[in-house]
C-alpha cells in the first residue's frame, strides 16, 4: 500500500484531515509511472515497505524498540532517494516522496543522527537579507537569480528552483505552427514543510487555470498564534495568483498573458542558495543548457516589431529583446505583453531601481545591429 499505509497505521488514526490529504497526494503520484526510465523512486518505496512487513512495524508502532527500527528504516528510504536523486530530478513523484519522508521523521521523532542528514534550519542573517528576482516568460525566456537573460528552446518539465524550503517546476509546449520555440503551459510550486512554521503545500497552475487556491481550496496555512505564514491571493481569479511564504519570505507571482504562462519569484539568497550538490539543475539559478538557448533574431529600427516594442517598453533592455523575439517569432501583437508584465513584477520585487533594467550589450548588438 506505499508510504501512506505506514503512516495511516497504528497510533496515528488521529493524524488531521489536512495531512490525510498530502499522504493521498503522495501515494497518487508515488503510484503514477516516472517519467525517467532511470529514476528508482518506485523502487525505494517498494522496498521501504518491505523492510517495515518484514519487522512488523508499519506505523511505527507503539514501542520505544519498534519505532527505533521504524526510524532505521527511514533512514535507509532517505538514503535510497539521494542516490536516484540525479535521474528523478523534474519528476514530482520522487520530490513528493523525499517531502513525505521528512514529515514521518518529524512524526516519529526519529533521533537527528542516521544514516542522512536532518533538513538545514532556516538560515539567520545578522543583517537585513539580500533578495533575489527570478522571471520567466514568454518563449519562455528567463531572468536568472544571478542576472543572466536567456531564451530557451526546452520542451517538457523542468525545475526552475529546487531547493530545501521550495521547489518549482515549468512545463513547456511547443507553440503552434512552431518547431523550437515554446511556452510555458503549466507550473507546479511545492512548499516544503518547515518544523512548526508550516506543513508542506502545493500549488499548481495550468494554461487558462490560474486557481486562487492552494490544491487542498484552502488560501493559508503555517497557522500558528494567528499569523499564518502561507497565503494566497489574487486580484484576478484564472489570470493572476500571488503566493506569499512569509517563514522563509519569499513571494511568488503567476500569471496568464495572452496563451502563455509567466512566473516571477523573490526570495532571499540564503535561501535560494540553500541546496544539495545533486540539486544541480535549476534554470532559475543556472539558466537553461546551452544547447537549448536560442538568440535574438535580427530587427531593424524600421521593422514593425520594433516600432511596436518601442511603444511599450521605451527602454533597450532585457524585457525589450523578449518582445522582440516574441513578435517575431509569433507575428502575434498580443504576445508583446508577456515583457510588459514581467518588468511590472521585476519592478515590484527589485528595491535598486538601476537594477530593474538588465542590459546585455553582446546580445542586444545581435539582436539590433545583426551579427558581427
């Protein structure tokens, strides 16, 4: 019966309804097929129960004996997970499993000392935090944590942060009429649970299904002496959604423009560098591969494309080359609005004005002047 029968089990009928919720959540997507045929997560959960049949001690049960080898064995599951960690990175079955491990550790108060290491404490800054923009949108075309812009040409899921506290992952299509350039059509946010601050939650977002609720309905959670340190809120049900973690203060924009979706995120750089060696891929942190970066196509001043960013978006910056390749690329005018929102969230989530407008002089000359 999976992970969820051993934490269905035993003393633990009186679990509440919300975390009934996540086992289902888990033990669905343990139960779908992986997407990577390499990915062995299927294969630690199968032998995870096996340990627990074999020792008599689904649930962890009641005694001080039983729940020391309860522990054990999770120790054993978490270890199992790091080493298909690599192969099961965009898969959400595997994050959903590593989640669910965490919560039976903190259940069962298995001891700190094992065979893995226990989550890292939120990170304490003796001054104010340095925060972090992250966009994409459009073709999809990213601003990274690091201030690096590209374009990129991937297709199917991948993780655009992945780290302790938060995991995010973007699904692309290829756009209509298109071989190469894509959009995004979905996005999946887990936030991890922390200790008592909050229980893990999930949100997801699909094309034209923006919801203003998390996948429970519910639009807080982390309730603790009346402060609740997840919410959501929107302004425009099925077109905006803005999520709020306070705890590891970190705010997430989504939205829909035109048949694209678009994400911006802050967060503080303790926490966006709070990561794991084989957490290796994140597109918000490194960009996209570079086989998959696509360039500019050349516009000159009197091509329509250019008149009509210049319109919107008076300065040569990052977010006007977007609106550029974009126009281009789609001949579509409503698809210019995609930059035009993305410069109103960085204009939100960046506090030094001078660095709103990234300027990449090598790409802009190649988008502008052709090459060289």
């Amino acid at each position: 019966m999976g992970m969820a029968a051993s934490a269905l089990g035993g003393k633990h009928l009186h679990t509440s309804w919300k975390h009934f919720v996540i086992i289902d959540i888990t033990l669905l997507l343990l139960s779908a097929p992986s997407v990577c045929a390499q990915c062995r997560i299927l294969r630690c959960n199968s032998d995870f129960v096996a340990v627990t049949l074999e020792i008599g001690i689904i649930g962890g049960g009641g005694k001080e004996g039983a729940n020391a080898g309860y522990c054990s064995a999770l120790w054993s599951y978490t270890l199992c997970t790091q080493r298909t960690a690599r192969a099961c990175r965009g898969d959400l079955a595997y994050h959903s499993a590593v989640q669910g491990i965490e919560d039976l550790l903190i259940q069962h108060r298995c001891p700190k000392t094992g065979p893995t290491a226990q989550p890292r404490p939120l990170p304490r800054e003796g001054r104010a935090p340095e925060y972090l923009h992250c966009g994409v949108f459009g073709d999809p075309h990213i601003r990274t944590f690091n201030e690096e812009f590209q374009t990129c040409a991937v297709q199917g899921a991948w993780p655009l942060i992945d780290n302790h506290y938060l995991y995010i992952q973007a699904t692309s299509m290829p756009t209509r009429g298109s071989s190469y350039t894509t959009i995004l059509t979905k996005l999946t946010v887990i936030l991890k649970n922390w200790r008592e601050c909050a229980e893990l939650q999930m949100y997801q977002v699909e094309q034209d299904n923006v919801p203003p609720a998390f996948v429970d309905s519910s639009v807080t959670g982390g309730d603790r002496r009346g402060h609740q340190s997840l919410r959501i809120h929107s302004h425009d049900p099925g077109r905006h959604a803005e999520v709020w973690a306070t705890h590891i203060g970190t705010t997430i924009v989504v939205r829909q423009v035109g048949r694209s979706l678009s994400l911006s995120v802050r967060s503080s750089r303790a926490i966006v560098e709070s990561y794991m060696p084989e957490q290796d891929l994140q597109l918000c942190v490194w960009g996209c591969p570079v086989s998959q970066r696509l360039e500019t196509p050349y516009a000159h001043l009197s091509m329509p494309a250019y008149t009509h960013c210049s319109s919107l978006l008076p300065v040569r910056d990052v977010y006007f080359q977007a609106c550029l390749f974009d126009l281009q690329v789609t001949g579509d005018l409503n698809s210019s609005g995609s930059a035009v929102v993305a410069l109103e969230d960085a204009r939100a989530m960046i506090s030094d004005p001078d660095r709103v407008h990234l300027v990449l002089v090598e790409t802009l000359r190649h988008a502008f002047f052709g090459p060289v």
